[in-house]
C-alpha cells in the first residue's frame, strides 16, 4: 500500500488506475498522429502515418512515465518560482530523453531507422513548449483539486462539529429532566413517608424501575410503544401519591407504536398536567396519540381550572426542555403549544413531529 497526498491507496486500486491513465496515452498519441496525417492529407503532401505514430505514442507514454515521479516531486517540493525550474527542468531533460531512446528503440525495430534522430540539444529545446503547456496545467490542476479536497474536508469536519454538538445539547436536555424528575417525585414521597409509608414505599419502588430505565438509556429517540410503557410507569407513581384523586388514560391511534419520539417527552407535560392543572384534590389527565396527515400528533389535556392559554406559575423546565429538544431533533417541521381547553376548564399541550418509522434493528 502506497501514500499518495498523504492517504493511504491499496495496491488493487493503483493496478485498475494504470489501466485507464495507459489507454488515455495511447489515446492522445493516436490523435495527435492522426491529426499529423490529416494536416499532411489536406496540405496535399501525403506521407507515411506509421511514423508519426510511432512519435506520438513514444511522446504521450514517456511522459505519462514521468508523471508519477512529478507528481511527488510536487507535493514535496517549497513553493517557489527556482523549485518550479528546477522540477521543470529535470522533467524535460528527462521525458525528451526516455522519447529519443524510445523511438530510436522503435523505429530500428519496425525497419524504419530513417526516421531514428540522435539527441541534440535542438531536439531537446523543441519539446520545451509543449512540456512547459502540460506541466502548467498540471500544476494548477493539482493546486485546483488539493483547495477542492481542503473544502470537502472542513465540510466534513465542521457537519462532525456540528452534529457532535447539537448531540451534545440534546443528551444534556435529556439529563435535565433526571434531576428535575427525581427531585419532584422524592418531594412528594417525603409528604407522605410519614403519614403513608406504605404508599410512600410504592412510590419509591416505581421510581427505582423508572430510573433504571432511564439510565439504561442510550438513544435521543425510541418506539412510542416504548415511551407509553415509561409513561405509564410514571402515572403509576402518581396514582399511588393521589389514590382516586387522579383520573389519567392513555389513547394511542392504530399504527403509530414504532414512531420515534424524543426520550421521555410526554413525562414533563404529564407532570405539569399534574401538578398545575388540578382543581382541588381531582387530577383529570388524558394523553392522546393519533395521525395528521404526514406528522404524528400527542396531546396532554388536564382538568384544571386556569383556562388561559401560554405558561403558567410554576411549569419549570418542561415546556422549554420538550420544546428545545424537538427543535434540535426536527428544526421547524416539529414544535409544542398550550391552548385552553376547548370546551370545559383546563388546558391542551399539543406536540407534533414528522411522521416517521423506527428503523428494524
């Protein structure tokens, strides 16, 4: 395996790459000599075409022979106008005299030694013009593909950047809610650890399972399936708190149980609904799920007597945690709203997102 600008490239890739460089040679030797013919045909004086292949071809392949050598040259050399001359030089010195000895080698082989020159120093000088044109274009086509090359790569290095962090951000919203969830439900346990312990004891036993299952938690999404299986857990803790007080249901449309949703999105706006959106001792929560059109839809809907729609006293970080992280995970095509409730008292939190399947795993 070899280096070439500082990458390494496999040994079968360099076989398949001769191949094609090889045939464009011979390709742009059999041109040229056509093209020699043609001009000889129009002018009206005809001669041989065999020779002017053979020149052709000796001068396209000699200096393809050069090229790997050049190029390294390129990459290592300073870049200045004496290394240039000095590299251009060596290159015409030595493609001019590989050709001479290529075509004296040739000619004497197919029977035409007539058309064999020796190296004098004007047969040197009259390659220099069209040496100096491709290695112009050479040079600048290798400084052309190496910005294209640094391009593509702080590109990718900055979409890397920039994916690691919105990750970041994402995983430090979702480990937000632990501590935002842990302190409020061992505030409620320590209300009733003594008036209640049995209940209180439940309590702590929900909350252990949920915090196993959060912290076995790896992923920024998961199934809805698996986010009603963790809600669930969650209303269990707050059905041993509140006893018949709480009045909460879960309804999940056909077909939407392996829709991603952001992890543990529902549980802050259920919360809310808990604690916010009560009248007295009665705690009314429904959580929908359902279809429209190309996105998935949930709501939180409560009981509670504070109809007015936007943030109420006392919402924390739910609202804004479930917002910031729908908009790092969807941008504009997700978002949330509180509405007041349409008929009754109480109020509706509406999540959308785009409509999408879990992949099979």
């Amino acid at each position: 395996m070899s280096v070439a600008g500082g990458r390494a490239v496999p040994a079968a890739w360099r076989r398949r790459a001769v191949w094609p460089w090889l045939a464009l040679l011979v390709a742009i030797g059999l041109l040229r000599a056509t093209n020699r013919f043609l001009v000889d045909v129009a002018n009206g004086h005809v001669t041989p075409f065999v020779p002017k292949l053979i020149e052709e071809l000796t001068g396209s392949l000699s200096f393809g022979a050069c090229l790997p050598l050049l190029f390294v040259a390129l990459r290592r050399m300073p870049r200045t106008a004496w290394a240039h001359l000095a590299v251009f030089s060596a290159l015409s010195v030595a493609q001019t005299s590989l050709m001479i000895a290529l075509r004296q080698v040739t000619f004497r082989a197919a029977g035409l030694a007539d058309y064999a020159y020796p190296p004098t120093p004007w047969r040197y000088l009259m390659e220099v013009p069209t040496q100096l044109f491709f290695y112009v274009v050479i040079v600048v086509g290798l400084f052309l593909f190496d910005r294209y090359r640094e391009g593509r790569e702080r590109d990718l290095r900055n979409a890397q950047l920039e994916s690691a962090l919105s990750e970041a951000r994402l995983e430090a919203l979702r480990l937000q809610l632990n501590p935002h969830f842990l302190f409020n439900t061992l505030n409620a346990v320590s209300e009733l650890m003594y008036e209640r312990p049995r209940v209180a004891d439940e309590m702590l036993s929900r909350v252990g399972e949920l915090l196993r299952a959060t912290l076995a938690a790896t992923a920024q999404e998961h199934p809805l399936r698996e986010e009603w299986r963790l809600l669930d857990l969650y209303l269990d803790i707050q059905r041993a708190r509140f006893g018949n007080g709480l009045d909460a249901s879960l309804c999940m449309a056909e077909g939407l149980a392996d829709v991603p949703v952001p992890f543990l999105v529902l549980q802050p706006l259920v919360e809310n609904a808990i604690e916010h959106g009560g009248v007295g001792d009665a705690r009314h929560v429904r959580v929908e799920a359902y279809l429209e059109g190309e996105r998935a839809v949930l709501t939180v809907s409560d009981g509670g007597g504070d109809s007015v729609a936007g943030p109420r006293q006392g919402h924390g970080i739910g609202m804004g945690n479930v917002a910031a992280r729908l908009m790092h995970l969807h941008g504009a095509a997700a978002g949330v709203r509180r509405d007041a409730a349409v008929t009754g008292a109480g109020s509706v939190v509406t999540l959308w997102l785009p409509l999408r399947r879990a992949a099979a795993p």
